[in-house]
C-alpha cells in the first residue's frame, strides 16, 4: 500500500495532522507493508516529524513495514533526528500490594549489599593512593591539605561550637529538672560529663560535618565529574583518588577530633553556666565534681571514635562524588543521597562502637 500525504505538516495545523495520521492507521489495518509518500508535503516542523516517526513505530509495534519515501532533503534530516528519541511505553501505576513491598525491601537490600561492595572496593584504592604517597612522599600535595584543613576544621569552629554549646545548655536544663524532683541536681554534672564526653560531643559534631564538609566534597567531586576534569586528571597522568580524595580525607580524618574536642568543651562551658543559673552549682563545685567523675578513659573514648567518623564520612562522599553523572539533578541526589548516608552510618559506627567499649569495660 502506498499513501501520499500533503500540506503544511506544522504545529499550526496539530488537529489536523493528528486526524490525517488516525485516518492512514485505520486504512491499514489489512495492509503488511506501507509506503508514506512524502513529496506533496510544503513544510514540516519537529511535531509534524515527530507525528510521522511515532506513527511508524507504532506500525512497526503492529508488524507492518512502514517507510518513508521520496522526502525533501530537509525534511530527511528533520525525520532522521526525531528518530534518535525512542517512545516509551505508557506507564500504568499499579496499585502497592504484598509483592510490590517486598519487591521494594529486596531492591533496597541489594542496593545496600551494591553500596557496601563499592564502599570496600574504594578504600582498597584509598588505602593503595595513601601507600604510593607513603612511599615517594613528593607525590603529596601539602597545600590542598592545608586549604582542606582550613575549609573543615577552622571555618567550621563556629557552627560546631555554637551547637554543641546549645546543646549543652539543654542537656544540664532538662537534667535539672528532672533530677531536682529527688534532690539530686548535682548528679548532672555527671549526666553532662559522661554523655557529652563519650558520646554527644563527638556525635554531633560528625552529623554537623557530615552535612557541611561531606555535602561539599560530594559536590565539589560532581562539579569536576561533570565538566571531565576528573578524566582529565587521568589523561595527563594523575590519579584522581590521590590528587582529590586523599587530602581530603586526611584532612577530615585530622580535623574531626579537634573539632570534637572543641565541641565537647562548648557543651560542657554551656551545661555549667546553665547549672550555675538553674540549679545554684557554682563553677567550682561544677568543675571539682566534674573532675571526680570522668577519667582519661572517658575523654579517650570520644576522641578514639573520631578518626573512624571522619574516615566513613569521606569515603562516602566521594563515592557519591564520583557517581554523579552528567545533570543538575544527578548532582542534587547524590548530595542528598550523600549527607543522609553519612549520617546513617556514623549513628550505626557509634553504636557499634558503644557495645564494643561496653564489652570490654572500657
């Protein structure tokens, strides 16, 4: 079967050259090949080509050859670039049922076993750049850790220190409070102590820089993957794991327990000032009975967790970092995607490591 189509193929006449195409599809419904004379056709736009290409895919879908034939020039090319955009299937929501959940849980476990592999995989390349730069220490770049040093741990002093002083101030308030009922408002220098030393101190502090130097590694790694600087670096012969990631993670692996530290004594300063105005506990019986209750075991414990922090939060993102593809949106997911699991895994490491000290009696 042979049909010739003519007129103004353009958006102008979009009702038209919809009805024009429903008609031809009707009058084909015995036909096994069809040829789509297009030399009657004054002009075409990218609706009319496109119009054209989705109906000859769908005669293809139907089993019944269909080709073009005896096109203009410019009306080939427009045709021949329509074509590189593929029709996809409508998409039929399906209700969620018991086979859809689970479907859902097995994807998520698989993507997690998928992270967990790939997480390994990258600090064995971490850990082989960190070798090399051991080995022949002119490969290090001294100045990026400096400015990455600068970036982490000095400009990010205030917001740490601001938080974790808040942070303390509510604690010993909400101690007070509740230890007042029974007489025992000097028992939160020791709530305040151990909680903020062992745990809050340093916990808070790796959720802050999860979010504030994590967010910007995987975002500054993305950046440099979507405009090919990474493939550069590796075109002139440079490792990127060891040209990016390493100061980076040294300097996280650095800055991390002096920020903790600094954050641990925010949140104490702020838990005794609030003592002292809520609960009567002036700072020297703060300080002497904070000094009877905590030991060096009890400082070391949240310093010892920090490097660990610090060195999951790097590598997570960087992988998030160089997983970024080509888009604006790419790079706005794995952000996200890096922060919330950055955070996921230091609340998991801390646990870990609570009943590892707690096995241990440390």
């Amino acid at each position: 079967m042979r049909a010739w189509l003519n007129g103004r193929w353009t958006v102008e006449h979009a009702g038209a050259v919809e009805r024009e195409m429903a008609g031809l599809v009707e009058a084909t419904v015995d036909c096994n090949r069809i040829l789509i004379d297009l030399s009657g056709i004054e002009r075409l736009d990218t609706l009319g080509a496109w119009v054209l290409d989705r109906t000859r895919h769908e005669f293809g879908g139907d089993g019944l050859a269909a080709d073009f034939v005896n096109a203009r020039s410019e009306h080939h090319i427009l045709l021949n670039e329509v074509a590189y955009r593929g029709f996809q299937p409508e998409v039929v929501a399906k209700p969620p049922g018991f086979m859809d959940l689970m479907a859902d849980i097995g994807g998520a476990v698989a993507g997690a076993g998928k992270d967990f592999v790939r997480g390994v995989s990258f600090l064995g390349e971490l850990v082989s750049a960190l070798i090399r730069v051991i080995v022949n220490p002119k490969r290090f770049r001294v100045p990026a850790l400096t400015n990455q040093l600068e970036q982490i741990a000095f400009r990010g002093v205030p917001i740490i220190v601001l938080i974790c002083f808040l942070v303390g101030c509510i604690v010993a308030q909400q101690g007070l409070f509740q230890l007042q009922r029974f007489g025992a408002q000097t028992f939160v220098v020791n709530l305040v102590g151990i909680l903020v030393l062992r745990e809050l101190g340093v916990l808070l502090t790796s959720i802050m820089v999860a979010g504030r130097s994590g967010a910007a590694f995987t975002a500054e790694i993305g950046s440099m993957k979507m405009r090919e600087e990474i493939d550069a670096l590796r075109v002139m012969g440079l490792d990127p794991v060891e040209v990016l990631i390493v100061p980076r993670i040294l300097a996280l692996v650095i800055g991390l327990p002096i920020l903790a530290f600094l954050g641990s004594m925010a949140a104490l300063i702020g838990a005794g000032l609030v003592s002292w105005i809520y609960g009567d506990i002036v700072p020297d019986v703060f300080l002497a009975r904070l000094k009877s209750t905590i030991d060096v075991k009890t400082f070391m414990v949240g310093l010892i967790k920090a490097p660990f922090m610090a060195l999951v939060i790097g590598v997570i993102a960087s992988i998030e970092g160089l997983a970024v593809e080509g888009s604006a949106e790419s790079l706005g997911r794995h952000v996200t995607s890096s922060v919330v699991k950055a955070i996921f895994m230091v609340i998991v490491l801390d646990g870990f490591f609570a009943i590892f000290f707690a096995a241990i009696k440390f």
